[in-house]
C-alpha cells in the first residue's frame, strides 16, 4: 500500500499536457480577403476549323499584353518559368498571354496543323481576351511561331523580343530534317519520356542560381507530355522540329513589321547561335537593338530575363538608344553605357569572379 501511494502523485505528474510553445504570431491577424493566385488556369477556347484552343492568361486588365511564345516542346504554362521575376513584372505592369500549340499539354495533336495555323489560334485568342495591341516574346523553338504572328498582323505588334529564338536554322540540322516522323518520334521518345532530361541545364548554367527553377522545368516538361495522359507521346515534338525544316521565314512580308526589334543570343549557344539574331534583323523592318552575351548558351532567356522585361516595358528605349539594366555599386539601374566594373542585369544574380 505505500508503494501504490507513492506512484500516484508521479502517475499524475506524466498525465498532465506538456507547455506548449508560445504563438506562431503575437495575435490574429486581418485575414486574407481573396484567394492568392498560383499561377493562371489554362482556359479552352473554340478555335478555328473546329480546333479546341488552350491559352493562359494572368488577366490584369489595363497592363501591356505580351504574347509570351515558349520553346519547343512547352505548354500554356511555361511563362511560369520566369516565376522568379514575378514582382519585376507586376511593377512593369506586364501581362504575359499564352496560347498552347499544337500537341502540347492540353492541346490534342493534329500532324496537319501548321506555324500559319498558330497564328490563327493566337489571333483568335487575343480578339476573344479583346486584346488590340500586344507584344510578342518568342524564346527559343518559338521564333518562328513569332514570325508568322508578325506577319498575320503587322498593324497589332507593340514589339518583337527574340530571346535565343530559332530563325531559319533548325534545331538537330539537317538530321531532324532527313527523317521520316516516326523514326524521329522513335528518337526522341528517350527525352520526352523524361521531363528531368529534356529540361536538363549544364551544370555551369545561371538559372541554378535560381531557387526551386529546376524542379519548376521538371514540372513544365511533366505537364506539356503528360497531362492529358499522352504518356510522353513524341510525335508532336518531332512534328515540331520537322515544321522549322520547311519553315522559309524568309519568305513572310515581316518587313510590313515595323514595330521595335530585340534580340537576346549568347555567342556560345549550341542550340540557336546567335546567326539567327542577324536573320530578324535582315527580315523585320522595324529598328533593331540587339543584345549579344559573350560566353552565354542556350539559358539567355532565363540569366536576362530582367533585362526583357524592361524592354517589354518599354522603358529601356528602341533601336540603338536602348539602355541596359546592370547591377553597379550594389544598386540596379539603367545605362546607355556599361560601367567599369558593373554587371549585367538585377543585383541578385551571383556576381562573377
């Protein structure tokens, strides 16, 4: 009996709740009135000839429209990728318009379909966002999307930003071109099956200074060759690629284009070199500043981002005028010529040794 006694005041002592921690915050704070957007839903449209459209949209109404072109083998959705500049583009007031193409996350695949057919989905997206007037920034394998964009409505164009976007080159030479679909599908089924592959940067590549952008590749590649179930089909990438072969840009009336010209290569890109740059500024009419990084690849897009965003503004100027955005003494500004020790783009980016 004196040992039962004994154990109960220790029984209680283990059964009493232990203190917790003190509050996350000191008080309630004013809840939240609307939901946070993370990221805009892709929407589906009727198009032309039938054709079921898909287009996203971040919708601010009153802000400059930017038909933002993703690379090859993208979806609506690969504007996300710049995601890390999203407080640059909301104070530039830029809205960023997507409109998938053919094969492509949610857009069924049509062999048939062509450049000249995207710029009839992209105009009948524009008119149904009501949309006049809007610039167009074409990375990569989407160059010549932009062109017949261009092309298809010359009066519409605010600007042309070609940021490491193919012209009359194609991507694989002329390898891509001598095959027939399937034997090129056959190809490239080992990437496209693989999202962490197709996306995959060199190691020395800027965007890993860039927190989380990997894995938000992975998620775009996941998206544009799995989302409907596709199941990594490769047939619309090789369709893509086998499009550029006959694409004969040279051929559009782009001179009608009079709108300002950028152009944004890196002079050791593999993939697109910066010959292309010369192609759009022989072709368009409008004037033309272009933007060539010494020692850069195929991720211009990404490093300089910062600086497409300014010209989409506008703010940067046209043509040979046009200032650029470098990082000197600890501060972001804009020059007409670069200062001694000052490098290129926002203050985030690591500094060079």
């Amino acid at each position: 009996m004196i040992m039962r006694a004994a154990l109960v005041p220790l029984l209680l002592a283990c059964a009493a709740p232990a203190l917790a921690d003190a509050p996350s915050v000191p008080a309630l704070p004013a809840f939240q009135a609307k939901f946070d957007a993370i990221g805009p839903a892709v929407m589906a449209l009727p198009g032309p000839h039938g054709r079921v459209l898909h287009y996203a949209d971040t919708g601010e109404a009153g802000w400059r429209p930017v038909l933002y072109i993703g690379g090859t083998g993208t979806s609506a959705r690969a504007m996300l990728m710049t995601g890390f500049l999203e407080t640059l583009r909301r104070q530039l007031h830029i809205r960023l318009i997507s409109v998938e193409r053919n094969g492509f996350g949610d857009t069924a695949f049509d062999p048939a379909w062509t450049l000249a057919d995207y710029a009839d989905d992209a105009r009948a997206v524009l008119d149904h966002l009501g949309v006049a007037r809007f610039a167009v920034v074409a990375i990569s394998g989407g160059g010549p999307y932009a062109a017949h964009v261009a092309a298809a409505m010359p009066d519409r164009i605010v600007s042309l930003h070609f940021a490491a976007a193919l012209a009359d080159v194609t991507v694989g030479g002329s390898a891509n071109c001598a095959a027939g679909a399937d034997a090129l599908a056959a190809g490239l089924a080992p990437v496209i099956g693989n999202p962490q592959k197709w996306w995959a940067f060199p190691a020395t590549s800027p965007t890993h200074a860039i927190p989380g952008f990997a894995d938000r590749a992975f998620d775009e590649g996941a998206r544009t060759f799995f989302i409907r179930g596709q199941m990594g089909d490769a047939r619309p990438e090789a369709a893509e690629m086998q499009r550029y072969c006959t694409a004969k840009l040279a051929e559009l009336p782009l001179k009608r284009v009079t709108a300002p010209v950028f152009t944004y290569y890196g002079t050791a890109d593999p993939l697109v070199p910066p010959g292309n740059a010369d192609r759009w500024k022989s072709w368009l009419g409008g004037p033309v500043m272009a933007r060539a990084y010494p020692g850069a690849g195929h991720d211009v897009q990404y490093r300089h981002w910062d600086q497409v965003l300014i010209d989409l503004s506008g703010l940067a100027g046209t043509g040979p005028k046009a200032r650029t955005l470098v990082c000197s003494g600890g501060r972001a500004r804009l020059v007409a010529e670069m200062p001694t020790g000052a490098q290129l783009g926002l203050c985030l980016w690591p500094v060079k040794p």
